[in-house]
C-alpha cells in the first residue's frame, strides 16, 4: 500500500527544546480502512542497554521469529530468549441483552484455502500508533477506547527497587522492583476509557492472555516438540511464573486473577522469515488470562510487568527506569549539539543509544556496541566502525574507553575479536583483517576527541602499536606486511574483510591478498600513529613514518588503474607468488578518499569520489556492485545461500553514506557547496530514520530502486555514520 494513502497520516513531533522527555519520536494516525497487510514490513524497537528488547511491527503482529514483547538476555549482552511473545486481550462486557466479547490483539495464520488472514480482528479498531521511549497503541470501539503502552526497563535493577508498596505487599517477596529482571524486563500498561456520561456501566472485564514459548531467539516452538512450558501462580493470583529448563519468565497483573486455562495457539505465520527461506510457523502457549474486573470507569488503567528469572517486576518500576532513560538521552542530544538539525537530532541520538550495552569480560562490566538488531552481538568491526558516531559525536567518553578496552582486553597477537561468542562466555572469534585497523582509528578518534594522556600512553597505545606490530611482523590469517609494505591478508578460503559473505565452501566475494581499504586503513594508522606518539615515544613514531611512506609509494601503484580513473579492488597472488588484480568496481576505493590520511594524491582522490558518485550511488547509501556488472543482483531475498550471495553483490549498504560523504567533504575542503552535497546524501537516510524506519535505520537495501530495507532492522553502523556525518557537516 502506499503511504501517502488517505487511511494513513504521520507527524514527527519536533522538539520544543532540547529535552528528548519533551517530544515523541513518531505517531502515526491510521483511518478507517487501514490495511495492517500494508504495514507489516514497519518494524519497531525498544532496547534495554543490557541486550534485551522489543521489537514487533506497526500493527502489532508479529511476523518474524525474533518479535517479541520481551527477549531478555540471560547472559548479557548474549544469551537471548523470547520471554514472552504477545499478549491477547479482551474487553468482556455484560450488557443488559447478553454478554459482548472485544478482542483487540492480532496474528497471522492461514485459512484452509491457503490465504494470509488476521485473527481476531483487532486491527479494525486500530487508529493510531506511536514510537517514542515507549511504543503506544490506540483502539477505539464504539464508546471505547483502549491504550496499550509499551516500555522496556533501561539497565534494569539500577534503581535497587525493593518493591515496597501496596501490590508488592500482597505478592509477599515476590515482587523485587526491577532485580527480578536484570537481563530484561518490561511493564504493559493499559489505559481504557469510556468516551460518553453513563449513568451506570454494565460489569466488564478486561482480560490478558500472555502467549509464551520461552525458547532461543533463533529457533521456534511447536506443540508435542519438546516440553509445554511449566507454570504456577501465587496463593492471590497476581503474580504467574513460567518455567522450561534453565529460563524463566515471572509476569506480575496488580489488581488482577489469573484466570488458569492451559491452551496452545496454533500456526501462526511468520512471513518474514518465510522470504528469508526459514521457518515459518510457530505455536505459542497460553497458560491462562490475568483478569481486571473494571470499577474505576469512565477510566480504568491496568499494569502487568514481565521479567526475566522467577521474581516479578514492581508495578512502578518502569517509572524509575523511564527518568533514568530520559536524563540519560537528555545528556547525549546536549552533548551531540542539537542547536543545528534540531528536527531530526534526537531521533538519531535514541536510535544510536539503542546500540550500547553492557558486558562482563573477567568479572568487569565495561561498555559494547551491539552490531544490530535483531540478531546481531558485538562485533569488533562494526563496533569500531560505529564507536565515534555512536559515542563520540554523543559525548559517551567513559563508554567509549570502555568498549575500547573490552575489545583490547581479548586482544590475541595483534587481533582484535571479529565477534564474541553468543553461547560461550569465553569464547571469541578472531577472523578478520580490519577489525583491529578499525580499532586503530576509533582509538585515534578517541584521543583527539578526549586527550586523555592516561589511556593513551598506557594501556590504549600499548594496544595500538602490538596491533601494528603483529600486522608488521605477521599473525594469525596469514595476516602480514607484504615486501612492498602493504598488507596481505588470507587465502581463496578465507574471507577476512568486512564482505566476508560465504555459505558452506562457497566464498561469494574472495577478498584474499592486499585489499585496496585494508591498506587505507594501513597507511592511515601508520600516520596516525606516527603523530600521535612522537612526543613521547619518537623511535616508534619514526619507525611508522618510514612504514607509511613506503606503503604510500605502492598504494598507488598497486591499486589505481589510470585507464579506469579508479582504485582497483584488491590483489590476490597464487601459489607461484604471481600477483592478478581484481579490477571490480566497489565501494571500498572510497576509504583511500574519506581517511584523514590519505595514500593518494588529491587529484586521484578526486577520480575516486567521482567514480563511485557515477555509478554506485544510492538514495540510501552505496551499492556493493555497479549495475551493468554480471555478478550483480537487483534483489536480496530468498534462502540463505541466495541472500548470502546478494549480500555484497549489488546490495546497498547505508553505513557506506558515511565515507563517502566524508570523501565528498575532503576533496571539496569543506566549502560550502561539498557540505551541501554531503548533506543531500544522507537526507534520504534522515528521512527514512524519522518516517517509514520509526526510528532506525536498516541493515542494508536492494540494489533496485525503490531500494527496499531489508536486513536487521536496526543497525549500528548505518546509524553512527550518518550522526558522524552531521558532525562534520556542522564542524
């Protein structure tokens, strides 16, 4: 459906002020015959700073094996389960000729004839939503109204809540403000309203049915697979916990009865995973229904929280997480500078605050960067790719030393972890070229924007130069410094760069040998570094210029093609030592043009920013491949081999907006006319964050127009450039 439809109107509420508490991201304004079909591909996100979150779509229905209301993390920021899936409600109403049943929730099934339906029909009553801090759903029927209001609890168990109050009195110990879900938590508040004077109502009931499956965030739940989940309620009923295994889910109804009456809901349709070639079908468990009967009308509010582990949550402790949330994203959009670009400013600063986290690493919590959601951990490329939009740009100093330090912390022989393991807490995986060189220059970024002497003559530049050191000398990955001193790196069955898409034996883009942004980011830490430590390590500081000179010489001889007027993309050798250039035109030229320490001259620096602009371009961002290259594919959709093979073969990747914008900035010296450029390459992407996205930005487009997102949702690194890019607009 088309969204400049008359059945759909959106606002983005810009801020009166600086204080993000002050305005609401995005609400969307949905009339009669609004057609949910239409909106199922918006997506929504809520997160939690320790990697628990909520993610569903616009109407409410879940299409994808990762929505959920609550994926906690058992072992944060890893170790994710979806708690609890959705929650069905209803408005039971006695009137004076029988009793009325109102249903407000929705799920995709299929009919015996095959077709696509919604059951119940709560999306009739749909008429707007909004994404702010919380996501908000309104329902109107008749002389009703009801508002469901999401929120997921900001680092819970900070507030040290012992949930001392009227409901936690009668639930005894088993309401422990937010401690009872220190790996996730949410609270669901309902509001309803009658909108007319009554002399008297007629009794209702309000009814929630949680629908459970307390199973991995990557697999599903069908019934007579396994065990049913167990359950059990308190002595009053408020409180229901569900067990399966080691995982547990305690949701706590104030005012309420669980109502036990164990049921299976079976088949729903997830239609996202469907294109993605995966499973398709779930069955959710229903043990019961908390149960309201309604008294304080013409308005009647309702809370249920939902935690992770067998305590529940304090009905009002979503409040105290709330003020932690709203100051914190206060201090950020001061420190971003939201004076420029105040429109879309704030949106950008809770989009990139969804990203960082919390992590143990040897019994310290120290910050990280989740790469996306919803699937995505921390992986040190795009965490340190990300690092200085996500947490410089936003005036996150401490969390940004300590991601730097988590990653520096599981350093081996010069390697940064390519990813931590999601199952194992000690396990980390060290199968890349660049994302130790994409350390270097956050760590680069990080003193220039700090000048924090301690960590750079200790700790941070000790890391830095073992990392030069080990690329010199060579590592693990065949990872070493060629004769011509550039950098080598792999083999034809390795793939260690960031277009590292393979599935089983098959590598979709072999990158093996010297890569073209590999040896960017070589020339530009070997400079980098030189200035940074001569004044109190000058031998170093020597050393790395003589590297840097003698890798500037070969860059341009190896790498720009006069012929093509562009740098060529990688170079790899076979068994005899004889090298073949890979002439493919990719995007990754464009690092050797946005570094702040180029290996080529402006004039070809020039060549290369025009190149890519001709024939890469995007609305959303640079695509992998140009269009008239045999390898390229129009579309990512499909099993996971075929989208693996799309992956970097034509797809668009948002986050490659920030380079080339920075390239665009360089070449031009930063006038006037190069940040107007900048800025209308990423518009799009701003467009997108405070319109169709709701507050993110995806993972990545197809390569044809209209260039649809698909991918995660939500993306580190696509965020992060386009908030750095504002930066250096405005600087």
């Amino acid at each position: 459906m088309s969204f400049e439809s008359d059945n759909i109107s959106e606002n983005h509420v810009n801020p009166t002020a600086t204080a993000v508490s002050e305005w609401t991201t995005h609400r969307v304004e949905l009339e009669k015959g609004f057609d949910p079909m239409g909106a199922l591909h918006r997506e929504w996100l809520l997160t939690s700073g320790v990697g628990a979150y909520a993610m569903g779509t616009l109407p409410g229905v879940n299409t994808r094996r990762y929505h959920g209301l609550l994926v906690a993390a058992t072992r944060p920021p890893v170790g994710r389960i979806v708690a609890l899936n959705q929650l069905f409600e209803q408005l039971v109403i006695d009137w004076p000729d029988g009793q009325h049943t109102i249903e407000f929730s929705n799920c995709l099934f299929h009919n015996d004839q095959g077709d696509v339906v919604l059951a119940p029909s709560g999306h009739e009553m749909l008429c707007s939503f909004e994404k702010g801090e919380s996501a908000v759903w309104t329902y109107r029927w008749r002389i009703f109204e009801l508002r469901r209001e999401l929120h997921v609890h900001w680092k819970p168990g900070q507030d040290g809540a012992t949930g001392a109050n009227d409901a936690g009195e009668k639930a005894g110990e088993n309401v422990a403000g937010e401690s009872g879900g220190g790996g996730g938590a949410a609270t669901v508040r309902y509001s309803l309203r009658v909108n007319c004077d009554v002399d008297e109502m007629p009794t209702m009931k309000f009814r929630v049915q949680p629908m459970i499956t307390l199973r991995d965030f990557h697999a599903l739940q069908q019934e007579g697979y396994g065990a049913a989940p167990g359950f059990e309620t308190d002595d009053d009923g408020q409180v229901l916990r569900a067990k399966r295994g080691d995982m547990a889910v305690t949701l706590h109804g104030p005012d309420a009865r669980f109502d036990t009456k164990p049921d299976w809901w079976h088949r729903a349709y997830y239609p996202a995973d469907n294109e993605r070639g995966q499973g398709d079908h779930e069955d959710y468990f229903v043990p019961g229904a908390f149960e309201w009967t309604l008294r304080k009308l013409p308005q009647h509010d309702m809370t249920l929280t939902v935690g992770l582990g067998d305590q529940a949550v304090a009905p009002d402790a979503w409040e105290a997480s709330r003020d932690r949330r709203v100051a914190h994203l206060d201090a950020m959009l001061e420190a971003s500078g939201a004076d420029e670009h105040a429109e879309v400013k704030p949106t950008l600063v809770m989009a990139a605050d969804d990203f960082v986290v919390d992590r143990a690493i040897r019994g310290k919590s120290l910050s990280t960067i989740l790469a996306g959601y919803p699937w995505f951990a921390d992986w040190g490329r795009d965490t340190f790719i990300a690092l200085p939009g996500l947490l410089l740009c936003t005036g996150r100093f401490d969390e940004a030393r300590q991601t730097l330090q988590t990653f520096a912390n599981a350093m081996d022989d010069g390697l940064i972890p390519n990813r931590f393991d999601d199952y194992d807490e000690q396990g980390a995986h060290y199968n890349t070229v660049d994302a130790s060189l994409w350390f270097v220059n956050a760590a680069m970024e990080y003193y220039s924007a700090t000048q924090d002497d301690e960590a750079w003559q200790g700790w941070l530049s000790q890391t830095v130069r073992g990392i030069v050191d080990a690329y010199i000398r060579g590592t693990h990955g065949n990872i070493h410094a060629a004769g011509d001193g550039l950098i080598a790196a792999g083999n034809v069955n390795t793939q260690l760069t960031w277009m590292d898409a393979a599935c089983g034996d098959v590598v979709f883009t072999p990158r093996h040998g010297k890569a073209v942004e590999i040896n960017a980011l070589w020339y530009n830490a070997l400079v980098g570094m030189a200035e940074r430590v001569k004044s109190f390590d000058k031998s170093s500081a020597d050393h790395y210029t003589r590297l840097a000179q003698r890798s500037k010489r070969a860059f341009t001889k190896v790498f720009f093609d006069d012929g093509l007027g562009y740098l060529i993309d990688h170079v790899w050798s076979d068994e005899e030592g004889v090298e073949y250039p890979d002439k493919t035109l990719r995007p990754n030229q464009i690092f050797a043009a946005s570094l702040p320490y180029s290996p080529l001259p402006r004039t070809k620096q020039v060549q290369v920013v025009n190149a890519v602009r001709e024939q890469l371009l995007t609305p959303y961002g640079l695509r992998t491949l140009p269009e008239n290259d045999p390898a390229y594919h129009p579309y990512y959709t499909g099993d996971m081999f075929h989208r693996d093979e799309a992956y970097h073969q034509g797809t668009v990747w948002p986050w490659l907006i920030g380079p080339y914008a920075e390239a665009v900035l360089r070449v031009g010296k930063f006038s006037s006319s190069a940040r107007e450029e900048a800025f209308e390459a990423i518009k799009p992407l701003l467009d997108q964050i405070s319109g169709e996205g709701l507050g993110q930005l995806h993972e990545i487009h197809e390569a044809a127009a209209p260039h649809r997102p698909v991918g995660c949702i939500a993306q580190a690194w696509s965020v992060a450039e386009v908030l750095r890019v504002l930066r250096l607009i405005e600087s």
